[in-house]
C-alpha cells in the first residue's frame, strides 16, 4: 500500500503495485543426466519468491523457476499416496512439480470514482508444497533375466561393448548394466539384471532393488545354466519366471527367449535335452550357446534384433499353469 507523494501533486492518490507471481519448480528429463544421485545430498528443492510490489505503481518481479534435471526413465511418485505422477520416457519433458504462488494486489488497483484513496490491499497466495519420491527404471529392448553366476554379464560383454563385473561367484552383479548390441543394420539396448533367486519379489537376494528395470523392456531373455548338475534347467525357468510373476503380473505379457548356457561343458547335454523338449512342449523358443567361448553368439544376436524389428514376431507365451508352476 503507498500513496503518490511529489512536489505540486496534491493528493497524488494511490500508487501500490502487485506483488511478483513465484517461481515453479520443473522437473526435465535429459539425456546427459545418467543417475539420481545427486538428490542423495540434495532433497530440497525451492523457486525463487516473487518480489514485493512497491510505489509508484512498481509491479513485483516474478520469481525464476527451479528446473530440476532428471535421467530419462525417471518415474515421479507422490510421497504420501505412492500415486505415480509423471513417467520421464523422452529427454525435454517437463512435469509442474509444484506450481509458484500468486502476487498480491496493491491498493491501486482497488481505486474507484466512489473511493479515490483506498487502503485495501490483496495478499498474496502461497505456492504449492509437495513430497516426491523419484524412482529410476532403465530403457532396455531386451532385459537379461537369470539365476546367479547363469553368465548374463559374460554373454552382455560379448554381444556389446558393455564391461560388467565378472566373477566366478553369485551376485558378483550388484548393479544393472546397459549394452548396445550390434546385429547388422539393427542395435538394440540390453540390460543385464542382478541374478534372482526364489523369493526376490520379497527382498530376498538382490530382492527388488532392480526388477523394476525390466519393466519396460519389450523382450525378456531367460539365461539358463545348463551345466549346474545340481540345478534343473527346467526348474530355475519357473523359478524366475514365478518371481517376476509375483513382482508385477504386467511381466507375464511380455515375449520370452530362453537361453541355455555353456553347452560347452562337460555332461550339459542331457540336460540341454531336457530343457529343450520342455520349450517344445510349451512352443518357447529356444537357443544354445556359450557365451564365454562365443558359440553361437551371432545367431543370437541376429534372432533377437529380428524378434524386435519385426513385432509381430514377439509372441507371448500361453504357459499352462500345471507345466509353468505359477498362476496366470
């Protein structure tokens, strides 16, 4: 609230301005953020105030708002219902996070021919205040799915540049790995998932940490060893097709390959067999190599860039629930 004061101007009348709208806070997805890490030390978040209105008539300036960079795949959840908001699948998209505050009116906007010196003003309204939860799901085509030390980091660091951990040990895998794999004209993203075990939907393992990753890829490859004479093929498939089952239904409609790895050891062929005349029986489609000594790679790589190119190729697979051990 002022009033116009100046040499020879009598009752100058009323000369406050409106208060500045505030700032927004933005999140934007782009493509040279890789993690979310930056919000481990940083998690407010605030635009700039709209400044005060002042005489004269002197509007308030608006405040600048808070663009937050986030990777693409970035999914954005509301913190106290878990009612996800904005799902980042482009670089260059914007979701209003918090909308700013409106400027108030100062009292020269309520002058009139009945009321020349009014000394009303308007407050202003303040800006939204929320909590997000941010939660980061890989872009992959083909997600890598499999019991521990199957050879999935092996087989992605064959098939791409991609150089994952390898050790002779489970769980040398702690995190997801991204690969780009090269079959001719075609490319495609692979990502290779810390292996699962009976009971990952739970926690237990690696637990759900990363089965959120697979769910956006359009085919799903189930590495298989075939060499572990303590295991069956058959059963490790429905191990982990029943966890990704109990994380998220959605996984159940996606393609599936099976794999079987190294084929090259010793006294894996009985139980080559075994998983074979199980994927003919259940119409899977089925591929052997070894992935360390590099047999039938190129095949792979060339059936499943085939597989993505042409879509109508990616068949979901009808498992029946007494073969499959799990409910559809």
């Amino acid at each position: 609230m002022a009033f116009r004061r100046e040499k020879y101007v009598p009752k100058g009348g009323p000369s406050g301005g409106d208060g500045g709208n505030g700032g927004s806070v933005i999140i934007e997805s782009s493509s040279h953020v890789n993690t979310l890490l930056a919000f481990r030390y940083n998690r407010e978040f605030r635009a700039q105030r709209g400044r005060h209105g002042e005489g004269s008539n002197c509007h308030g300036a608006t405040g600048e708002d808070t663009v937050i960079r986030v990777p693409v795949g970035t999914v954005v959840f509301d913190e106290e219902s878990g009612e996800p908001l904005f799902d980042f699948t482009a670089p260059g998209q914007q979701f209003l996070a918090a909308r700013g505050g409106k400027g108030g009116r100062g009292n020269a906007r309520f002058a009139s021919s009945t009321n020349r010196a009014p000394r009303r003003t308007e407050p202003g309204q303040p800006g939204e205040e929320r909590r997000l939860r941010l939660e980061l799901k890989l872009l992959a085509d083909v997600g890598l799915v499999g019991f521990p030390n199957a050879g999935k980091s092996t087989l992605l660091s064959k098939l791409s540049a991609a150089h994952p951990k390898i050790a002779d040990y489970p769980f040398s895998t702690v995190e997801p790995c991204l690969g780009v794999v090269a079959a001719g004209d075609d490319s495609f993203v692979m990502a290779d998932i810390p292996g699962l075990i009976e009971g990952a939907h739970q926690g237990h393992g690696l637990g759900t940490r990363f089965l959120r990753h697979i769910e956006r890829t359009r085919l799903l490859v189930h590495l298989v060893d075939v060499s572990e004479t303590e295991r069956d093929p058959v059963e490790d498939f429905r191990v982990v097709r029943n966890e990704l089952a109990q994380f998220s239904p959605a996984l159940l409609e996606k393609p599936v390959v099976i794999v079987a790895n190294k084929v090259d050891l010793p006294g894996s062929e009985e139980r080559l067999e075994s998983l074979r005349a199980f994927c003919r029986a259940e119409s899977l489609p089925l591929l052997a190599i070894s992935a360390l000594r590099g047999d039938a790679l190129d095949a792979l790589r060339y059936d499943l860039g085939a597989r993505l190119r042409e879509g109508t190729a990616l068949a979901v697979p009808k498992l029946a629930p007494e073969s499959s051990g799990f409910s559809r």
